[in-house]
C-alpha cells in the first residue's frame, strides 16, 4: 500500500474562524456540528458544491485579512 492508499479522506470541511462560520451561515450552509479542539471551537461542515462555491467567495473577498 503506497501513502495514498493509506490516507484518510476527510469528508467534512473544519473552520475556527467565527467570521467564516458566520459568511456561511448567511450563505444557508449549516455546520454539521461543532466541536472544541485544545481550547477552540471548530465547526464541521458537508463538503458540498455549496460549500466550495461560498468559501471560494468568502476567500476572494477576505484574502487580504488572513495573510
């Protein structure tokens, strides 16, 4: 089995960033769950369409803050 094969694939998208939880939410994408890691909330999301559309949107619009 090579490295590829062994890997896991995530079937959820995960956010800490409030702001980002909140763009989707107005986008109508809801969290799967919620979760804390070491302290953090961490929001689970369905890897959608959706999804990928409205971060590639959230991403464009605040690239400049997360750099």
């Amino acid at each position: 089995m090579n490295n590829i094969e062994k890997r896991k694939i995530d079937r959820e998208y995960a956010t800490s960033h409030a702001l980002e939880k909140c763009y989707l939410s107005e986008c109508g994408i809801p969290y799967t769950y919620v979760k804390l890691v070491d302290g953090s909330t961490v929001w689970k999301y369905e890897k959608t369409e959706a999804l990928a559309l409205a971060l590639a949107k959230f991403w464009k619009a605040n690239n400049r803050k997360y750099k």
